[in-house]
C-alpha cells in the first residue's frame, strides 16, 4: 500500500481564463499493490489541503490507526480511509515575517512497544514531537509539541538506542542523544484547539528556546557548500593548505584543509637534553598498559614510569649512564636493555644478566621481537640471540657480513610459533637481505633486493588473516618488508610465508629525510609509523593499506604508547621535547580547522605576502547584526515583562542564563527577513591566528559579489582591494536592482585593515573584477568595461556591450582577456591599446551554463556548468598563431563575424560529468614535489581532482580498465555508468578514477578475469591505481 | 519500402506520445512547448539534489523550500494559457 499527493494540471493547461489553475485541488490518492496480479489499484483518493508537500506514514496493525500525516504549508493533518481529517497548525516563530509560511522538510517516526511518536523538523530548524490520541482506528487528537531546535536536516533518524542521527542539509552533520522524550503535558497546538477565524485558521506563536531533550554527542564534518577554494601553501609547511569557504548564513566557515590526518595532543614536555631515542616496555606480556617509558641521550638513558602520572625512576634495573640501542619486553616478563657495549637482560625478580661484546667492538644495530633479538657489531658481524625455555637469552649464531649493517629487524614471532623465521638485513651496498632464523639453515640467505639508495630503517609489518572484515572479503594473512631509504623512499614489498622470496615491491616518496619506521598499534592492529621530514601512517582501513601523512611537525624518534588516560597513543621526541598524542578519524584524506564566518560567503581573495585572506559574505533575507542585537534584546525583554503566557512560562522551564547568553545563531539559525533585504560584510582575517583584523559591515541593502586586488598604473596607493556591490538586489519576479557599485579600498596598517577611497555607481550588478594592464575590468551585466583609478571615482575607459548574458568571471594573461558568461561559456578577448578597443576574437559553440572557472594555459581554459559538467576549451593551435601573427589581432576577421558569434571558435578537449554543481577549481599540487593536477570543489561539499595523463600507456591501460569495470561492475541502481557520465554532453578523454578504483572490492575470481584480459596480474593493476591516487595525494 | 518506413516513423511517433509527456507533434502550440519546457526543467531541479543546493544558496531558503516552490510552479508555469483562436 502506498499514498501519494496528487495534481492534475491538465485542466489548467487549457483554461485561459485561470479559474480551472485557480480550483486544482490536490488529492490524497492511496494505491495498492497486488502481488498476485502483480498489478498496482488505485483504492482511495480524497482532496487534500494544497500546501501539502510530504507524507509520513502512520503506524498501522496492532501499532497505530495507520494512515498517513500529511505535511501541508503551516499544518499536519492526519488523514485516513473512511476517517475524517484531523488537522492542527504548526507553531510559528514569533519573529516570522507574515508573508512566510512554515514547511516541514524532514521527518522521522519512532516506534516502541507501547507508543509512537513522530519528529518533525520545519525549514527553520525547530523540531516539533507530533502524538496521535487514538482510540484503535479513531484518531481523536493531534498534538504537535515543540522539541528542541537543531540546523536544518534533509533527514532524521532515530536509533532504537536512544540516539538522533541528523543529516544536516548544509554542514557538518551531528549525532544527538535523548535526554528526555518531551512528556510535559503542555503542547503548543492541538487539533482541539484549532481556531478557525474569517482570514483562515488562527496562527500559534512559540518562543525557541536552548537544548531540554536533546544534547549532542558527536558530528561528522561537511564542507557543504563549498563556495571558493584556494589552494596555497600560506603557513610554509611540506604541503600546501586548502582554503575553503564553506556553509551557509549563520553556520559559514573558512575551512583550512591539510592533507593527512589529525592528531590530538596530549602532553609535551621539556627534556634535560636532545633525546635521541624513546621507547615504551610493558613488565609483563599480559599488562594492558606501558610500564615505563625509556628515552636515550647521546651519553645516558632516562627512564619514566608510567603511572598517574609520568615521573623519572631509578629502580627500574636499566644502566642509565649508557646510551641504548633498543629497550624491549623479552620473554614473557624480563626486560631487555641494549647498550653499544652489551646487552642488559633485567628478570622479573631483579636478576641482572649482562653479555658483553668481544672486544673493543660495539654493537651498532639491534632487531628483536620477543623471543629473538639479533645485533650487528661494528664491522659487519651478526649474532643471534634466543630466549630459551627457562627464559634465559642464548647465543645461537653469528655470521659475519661483508660490510657494515645499516639497519635489521625480525620479523614478528607468529602466533603459535617459537620462533620467527625471517632477519632482514639492510646493508650499505644498496642491498636489503632476508636471513633465515631456522634452526636448520641459520643465517642462510633467503632473498636478496636491490634497491635505489642505501636503506635506513626496516620493518616487517604483519598482517593478520581476517575472514569478513570490514569490507566483507577475506584476506589471508600477509606479511610486508618495509624500507626507508636514505633518498626519502618508503620501498614495501610482500614476504612469501613460506620462502622468504620477495614480491610485489611498490616504492613511495615521503620526504627529504630517509623514512625511520616505527610499529604501532591503530584500532588493535599493527600499524606503521613513518618518520621523514613529515611523519606518515601506513595502516589497513576497511580492507585498504593506507599510507596517509600525519598533520604534526617532523619527529626524530617514535613509539607506541598506552596508558590508562590514552589507550591508543604515540610517544615521540623531536627537538628536545617528548610528546604524546592520539591519531584522530582514521580514514579521513584532510583534517580541517574551521573559523566561523557571519554570513554566506561569497569569495576571497589572498594577500600573499602578509599572509592574509581578504573575504566578501553575503546573505539575502536577513538582518544586520545590529538589527539582530537590538531585536533579541527586545525580545528577551518582552518575555520577561511576560506578555505572551507561553513564553514566560518556557523561560522558567528553561536555565535562567538564557538571558545573558542568548541563543546561538548557529543553532537557532539567523531570523528571517523580507526576501528583499541583504546583510553583507567584508572581513580581513588572519588564518594564521584566526583573528579577524578589520570587519566592514556594508549598509543600505548592499551586497557584495566580486573581489580583487587591483595595482594601478598610478602607484599612489600600491595595491588596492576593489570589491563589486549590489544594491537592493531581487531575483524575483525579474532580476533587478537599484543600483550597483565597485567599492575601492587602500589597505591600512599592514594590510590589517581597509579604509575606503570611494564608491562608483555602475548600471548592474559588478560580478566580476580582475586587474588588467594597470587597470581593472569589471565584468557588469553583458558589459565589460575598463576603469581606470581617479581621486572621486573610478574612470570609464573602454566598453564591450557585445556579450550575450551576463559576465561571471574574468582572468587575464599577456594581452588575453578571457570573459566567462553565465550562459554562454568562455569568450576570448583582446585589448588593442592604440584604438583603445576591446574585442572579442573566439567564442565556445556550445551553450554553458558557467559556474567555476580556470585558467590553464595560453590557449585553454577550465569551466564547469550549473548541471555538473567540467570541461576544458582550446583554442586550435593555428588558431591562435594566426591571431597572435596578425597585425590587428584579428580585429579585421572579428568585424566579420559568423552568425552573432565571433569569427573563431573553441574546441572541447574534455568533458566529463561529475553530477554535482562544481563551484570552483584550481591546478595545484597536494604533495610537494608532485605534479599538478586540477583541483575542484561542489555545492555538495566534495572535493575532487583530474590529473592528466603523462603517458599512453597509461591512457590504454585505464580506459580498458575502465570498460571492464563498467561491464563487471555495473552501478546499484542500475544506471548505465557511459550513460551517467555524458549525462548532458558525451565525456570525452576522462577517465572514471573512482570506477577504477572500485577494483579491489571486486570478488577475487573477477578480479583475475578482467586482470587476465588487460595481460596483468590483479597485483598489478592495485599497483597501478596506488600509483597514480599517489601522484595526487 | 517508403509508406511502410513513414508508417513505422508515425507509430513510434504515437508511441512516444503516449510514453512520455511533452513529446512533440506537428500542431504543437508555442504555448504548449514552452510549457513542457518549464515543467520539464522544474522535475529536473527537483530531481538533482546538487540543483536544488545551489538555487537553496541563491535564494538563502531551505532545500525542502526551494523543491516545494517548483513543485508548486509546475501547476502554471507560464501562467493562463492564451485564448484560443478557433481554427
């Protein structure tokens, strides 16, 4: 069974006179599928309030009276089969403007033994908790209560344990618990109380008020919408940041993007000394938690028992006038010491044994796993070590090397066994040897691996067999050789169990130090920690490896670390100082730092030099802030005098604090004003500190939309900022406006603050501004025009009136004008100084709706279009030699123009639809040293990048990849993936990456199939999609 | 081999038609089309939720708000049709 909401236009269609469009009535109309006939009846329909808009499903059978709610502007009406309707108002904000009406946009219906309840949330943010009196089949009372506000959702779920999922429809999401239900017996509106009055159905006010049922524990971050983005690396660090301007109205924020993940702080603390090492030992193998925590200086050791707190002991056993080459757990409860000159074996009941090294030989190198430690003396000699049964460690073997080590490790002890079987040696030759530990051929050589550059460190990573995981496939337990070399590579390469053969090898670039590696624990599996000039994490997250850098500075020494008060942390020195710290949400590509904006924003610009960002928001049907002080002062006044009973009856139900902490505008969401009126401001602000230096709130209904920076032939004022305003702008019914501006403002104090130098009135909205040649091109309308500075205003010094629309966006390069139109894509113009013209010489054939912009190079240019289309045009290559040749610039061809279009035209080279409207884009490079590739960001808060292809090879090897993807791996719904991606023009030269990388979810059986033929090994191809997500990120 | 093609081309013609609302025919009315065209382009914006976003910026209005708005529109897009002049 079914219901749906109903109209029929057909009437309407033909009635000139209006009164059939006037009548439509929209019906309530319930179907019923019959599965034996397979076969949908229509069962019922009846005329419906016309504001209806959702419908949500009232519990039926032994539940509930069935039925459905039917969500109308300003009311819910409960209707049913055979029932009369039950209708009451939803309960209107005080402050509402009476022209607006009151919509429900989400919905979600909890269910328990004994009762139901419904939660709806209207477009402002109030949740209302909607009951149905019912007596069986008979609905006698619809009672709508308010909740509690939260942001505005597209959906709501409640979970049977108590908790309110929010899927915030801009921003981040969030996750509520229920303090209480809302079981007062005071509800706001009633059916009961419906009262119908001449001009309709009497209106309920309601006053919102702070959190009484909900209190929210957690929420996941969302850029939604992304506005503007700019990638630069402003703080100097590896890896450039992101800058994004993201969210809407009262919950905008610049978000700063970092590559990698976050980590959290926990303690830093001064060392008496440059560390050069530290490491955490348990007492015990079964202790949850770290006994000590042991630190190396160049000429002593320091230890620190870990506890309630950390403090420096001396009765640990440890020789702390000796630096240490490892601190590890032996055995089952002995600790292990190794100093250049022996080892140190502390038992667990205070027993010292010390082996000491022949001769003036020192040990240089250790590796060790519980059972098995192996050091390598200076000079090249190896010997190995066993705890045996009685938990002594015996000299088992030694083996001269040809050279000296430069680094080893064991492989951990596999579980059930005695031992490891595998020593990797990595030695000075550019070698990495695998050693046998067996009894039987001890010291032999297993395998050997050539690599690019001495190596450094060495780590053997295991990974445990899981049957299901997390990603649902099975993985057989697998064991990985880790290098880092002296050139700053991770080399990794796969460990037969049996052998010892060496297979697989990938290599990654990390930093400009040699990689020292270091396992942790991440989620109770083991985890790699990689220490070069920025640290990194390799670790498994839902069945991938990932190798994600760390957002912290570069660290000398690390180790896992456990504690009561951090169950899963690192402690690491750098400097002369120990830190500890928690990785944070795992899986995530960029940690962001948010700083909260006033209004939508619009764009920014940067001030490169001073390191600051210069940003334009603005908001339609809002009020300023004074306004908004004044009126919650009022307001908050006014329920104290308690003329309105409900209001002050909710202040005494709520905290008394209210009044001096109003409430938050993130939450509660800015009041709405009349569609006509606009709030906007231009804000200077520090990213560094956070800090807004100079915040100018513009007045009078004006709006800003376009910003840049502007150097003027007349070196006055050296640079200014030139922002474009609108006055009193509206959309509906046809666009217009009162008046618009181009502000220009001189930088003060460093570029902290504006002050302005004065206003030029201009006959459109100036939506577009770029320096140009000493002077500034503003895009107003279909016009583009050139100004010129002057002391009262700017001056008009050349126009072209010839675009089709409106212009969007301007960039500029050489004597290049390239103009995008919000209707027409790109336009190439020129300047010609001498006859001071500007016009226009190519032009797109193809219809864009233009929403982002770049320019690539000389020739090309980057746009996306409203229906989520990017692409790239080019001017064909003689093209452009013939204009650049050409005396007039081709002005004499561009005289002739062809059909109302400009004589040349551009050629699509790409094009490619990412379903979701791209808002801005920029070529960057996210790892230092990487290639470039085109960055973009959506309304729906994604972030995206095309990289383009170096190589043919590559080209073949992905665009058959992906053909075969497309056929094995067809999408959920059934959507044919070609289909989708040329949704509105065919796609032409890009390749899905996402598709591709969908290649190791698939079963194994198909992944060998489509392996086989491509002419490689499945191996191969992860190792083809690890290369080139590498090349991005 | 002509008459049998132009027949097929009328059928599926009819076919269309019946299929999918708005498909065009000979004595279509400017009216008409335009009106297919606006409603047409309403059910896409509805249809695409980044759309929806992105006039819900414009307009500073909720996501549920802008797709009540151009479900409403759909009834009347291009107001009252003109007055038909008999033929």
């Amino acid at each position: 069974m079914f219901a749906s909401i109903e109209l029929d236009y057909s009437e309407a269609d033909q009635d000139s006179t209006g009164q059939a469009a006037a009548e439509a009535q929209k019906h309530l109309t319930f179907y019923e599928l019959d599965l034996g006939l397979n076969h949908v009846s229509r069962k019922w329909s009846d005329q419906v309030d016309n504001g209806a808009n959702m419908l949500v499903t009232v519990p039926g059978g032994g539940d509930g009276p069935s039925g459905v709610l039917v969500c109308a502007e300003n009311f819910v009406i409960y209707k049913n089969q055979g029932h009369p309707d039950v209708r009451a108002v939803i309960p209107r904000r005080g402050d509402l403007p009476a022209e607006r009406g009151v919509l429900i946009v989400s919905a979600a219906m909890h269910k328990q033994k004994s009762m139901f309840f419904f939660l709806l949330q209207t477009e402002y943010g109030d949740v209302f908790k909607v009951t149905l009196d019912h007596d069986n089949d008979r609905v006698k009372e619809l009672k709508i209560k308010y909740f509690d506000t939260i942001p505005v959702t597209s959906a709501l779920c409640v979970l049977k344990s108590g908790f309110l999922f929010a899927a915030s429809e801009f921003g981040n999401h969030a996750l509520y618990q229920f303090q209480a239900i809302g079981d007062e017996p005071d509800v706001e509106s009633s059916s009961a109380t419906l009262m119908e009055t001449d001009e309709g159905f009497q209106p309920i006010y309601f006053q919102p008020r702070r959190f009484k049922n909900l209190v929210r524990i957690d929420q996941v971050e969302s850029l939604m919408p992304i506005m503007d983005m700019k990638v630069v690396n402003l703080f100097e660090e590896e890896a450039p940041q992101v800058f994004s301007l993201c969210g809407r109205g009262p919950r905008s924020s610049l978000r700063i993007l970092r590559p990698g993940l976050g980590i959290s702080e926990m303690a830093v603390s001064q060392l008496p000394g440059v560390p050069s090492a530290v490491w955490t030992v348990k007492k015990n193998i079964n202790d949850e938690f770290d006994a000590y925590i042991v630190v190396s200086f160049a000429n002593a050791t320091l230890v620190l028992s870990i506890g309630e707190t950390v403090e420096e002991v001396s009765d640990s056993g440890f020789l702390d006038t000796t630096p240490s080459l490892a601190v590890s757990l032996i055995g089952d409860d002995s600790l292990m010491q190794v100093h250049p000159s022996g080892i140190r074996h502390i038992r667990e009941d205070g027993r010292i044994n010390e082996w000491r090294t022949p001769g003036k030989r020192t040990i240089v190198k250790v590796g060790s796993n519980r059972l098995q430690v192996v050091i390598a003396l200076s000079g090249g000699e190896l010997i190995y070590f066993e705890v045996d049964m009685t938990g002594q460690l015996m000299e088992v073997e030694k083996h001269e090397m040809s050279g000296d080590v430069a680094c080893l490790d064991i492989a951990p002890v596999p579980e059930g066994r005695q031992r490891s079987r595998f020593l990797a040696v990595g030695s000075y030759d550019n070698c990495i040897r695998i050693l046998s530990l067996d009894p039987d051929d001890c010291m032999q050589v297993l395998s050997l691996q050539s690599v690019s550059s001495p190596p450094e460190s060495l780590l053997f990573l295991e990974v445990q067999a899981s049957i299901g995981g997390e990603d649902g496939a099975d993985h057989p337990a697998s064991l990985f050789l880790n290098a880092g070399l002296q050139n700053g590579v991770l080399f990794r390469t796969v460990v037969d169990m049996v052998t010892g053969q060496l297979s697989d090898a990938r290599s990654r670039f990390l930093g400009l130090r040699a990689p020292k590696l270091f396992s942790v624990v991440v989620r109770g599996r083991h985890a790699m920690l990689c220490l070069s000039s920025r640290p990194w994490l390799g670790y498994i997250h839902q069945g991938h490896f990932l190798l994600t850098p760390l957002s912290y500075e570069s660290l000398e020494y690390a180790a896992s670390f456990s504690s009561d008060q951090c169950a899963e942390g690192v402690v690491a020195v750098a400097g002369d100082a120990l830190r500890v710290f928690t990785i944070e949400r795992l899986g995530e590509t960029f940690n962001e730092t948010a700083i909260p904006l006033r209004y939508t924003p619009r764009k920014f610009v940067l001030q490169p030099k001073r390191k600051l960002l210069v940003i334009i928001e603005s908001d339609q049907g809002a009020f300023t802030a004074e306004e908004r002080e004044a009126y919650k002062k009022e307001c908050f006044d006014d329920a104290g005098m308690g003329e309105n009973g409900k209001v002050e009856q909710m202040e005494n139900g709520g905290d008394d604090e209210d009044k001096e902490d109003p409430l938050s505008d993130e939450q509660f969401g800015y009041p709405k004003a009349e569609s006509g009126k606009w709030v906007s401001c231009i804000r200077v602000l520090d990213p560094r500190t956070a800090n807004t230096t100079c915040l100018l709130e513009l007045q009078d209904n004006e709006a800003a939309f376009s910003i840049c920076m502007v150097n003027f032939h007349d070196k006055e004022y050296g640079t200014l900022l030139a922002v474009g305003t609108a006055k009193g702008l509206q959309f509906l019914p046809k666009r217009s406006l009162a008046a618009g501006y181009i502000h220009i403002y001189r930088f003060l104090e460093d570029g902290k603050s504006l002050e302005l130098l004065h206003k030029t009135q201009v006959d459109g909205v100036p939506l577009a501004l770029c320096q140009f040649q000493g002077r500034l091109l503003a895009g107003i309308g279909p016009m583009l025009r050139l100004y010129d500075l002057g002391k009262r205003r700017l001056l008009r010094k050349c126009e072209n009136k010839l675009f089709p629309n409106t212009i969007t966006s301007i960039h500029t390069y050489r004597d290049r004008i390239y103009v995008g139109d919000i209707q027409e894509s790109f336009h190439y113009c020129k300047y010609r100084r001498d006859e001071n013209q500007l016009y226009i010489f190519a032009d797109d054939s193809v219809p864009r709706w233009l929403t982002a912009s770049y320019h690539v190079d000389f020739d090309t240019m980057a746009g996306a279009d409203k229906f989520g289309n990017i692409y790239f045009v080019r001017l064909p290559q003689d093209v452009s030699d013939e204009i650049e040749e050409d005396p007039t610039g081709g002005k004499i061809k561009w005289e002739q123009g062809k059909l109302n279009g400009a004589p040349n035209k551009m050629e699509e080279i790409v094009q490619f639809h990412v379903g979701d409207v791209v808002t801005c884009m920029q070529k960057a490079s996210l790892i230092p040293g990487g290639g470039e590739c085109l960055l973009y960001g959506t309304v729906m808060g994604s972030l995206g990048a095309l990289l383009a292809f170096t190589s043919r090879d590559d080209v073949d090897f992905f665009s058959h990849l992906e053909m075969h993807m497309r056929q094995e791996h067809p999408p959920l719904c059934g959507r044919d993936h070609m289909a989708y991606r040329s949704a509105y023009f065919p796609v032409k030269d890009v390749i899905d990456g996402d598709l591709c990388e969908q290649f190791p979810t698939l079963p194994m059986d198909l992944q060998r199939k489509i392996a086989d033929e491509l002419d490689r090994t499945p191996g191969e191809i992860l190792k083809k999609l690890e290369e080139v997500r590498n090349k991005i990120i | 081999m002509q008459a049998s093609d132009r027949f097929n081309i009328n059928s599926q013609l009819e076919h269309l038609q019946a299929k999918y609302v708005g498909t065009g025919h000979a004595d279509m009315h400017r009216f008409e089309w335009a009106v297919n065209i606006q409603r047409d382009s309403y059910a896409s914006h509805v249809g695409h939720y980044p759309m929806l976003a992105y006039f819900a910026i414009a307009e500073n209005e909720s996501i549920g708000r802008e797709c009540y708005n151009f479900m409403q529109k759909m009834l009347l897009p291009c107001g009252p049709p003109p007055e038909r002049e008999d033929d």
